[in-house]
C-alpha cells in the first residue's frame, strides 16, 4: 500500500490507481452518504469514539487500491458502522 503525499517521486501507475476519476467519483458518493446519514447517540464519548474510528477507517480505505480485498473489507466495516449508528438513531426516534 503507497499513501500518496504529492506528486514528486509517485510512479504514474500509483499515481492513476489512486486519484482515477472513477475513484474520486466512488468515493465521493460514499463520503455524501456518511455525511448525510442521520446519526445519534446517548453520550458524547460514544460520538467521540465512533467519529475518531470512522476517520480512521475511511484514510485506511482510502489508502487501498480501488476494488482490492483491502478496499472492499473496509468498505464493508464502514457500512456496518453506518448501519449500527442508523439503528440506533432510528430506535431513539420511536421513544
């Protein structure tokens, strides 16, 4: 895995896998998704841990080539997160 800093001693093939048009687009889409999500939770630690997480996960993903094993577990984990968080605000709502 290559994280890329700058252009400036990326081989091109780096360079195309991980700023591709297709890519940008792909994960742009997931980005508006989490951030329109509708998220809550019962305590200020529990919102802390989750976004720190998150962030984590979403560089981590970023940083794998696009359709790789890597990409695609993360991915998963991402949405499942989403998923739970979604839940959560949806169970709080019915109270």
């Amino acid at each position: 895995m290559m994280k890329v800093v700058d252009e400036e001693g990326t081989l091109m093939d780096d360079f195309i896998t991980y700023v591709s048009v297709e890519r940008q687009r792909y994960t742009h889409h997931k980005i508006v998704k989490i951030l329109g999500t509708k998220m809550d939770f019962d305590e200020k630690d529990e919102a802390r841990r989750f976004f720190q997480i998150l962030t984590q996960k979403t560089k981590d993903w970023n940083y794998s080539a696009m359709e790789s094993y890597e990409f695609l577990t993360i991915e998963s984990e991402i949405d499942t997160m989403l998923e739970k968080v979604v839940e959560h605000a949806q169970s709080i709502q019915k109270n």
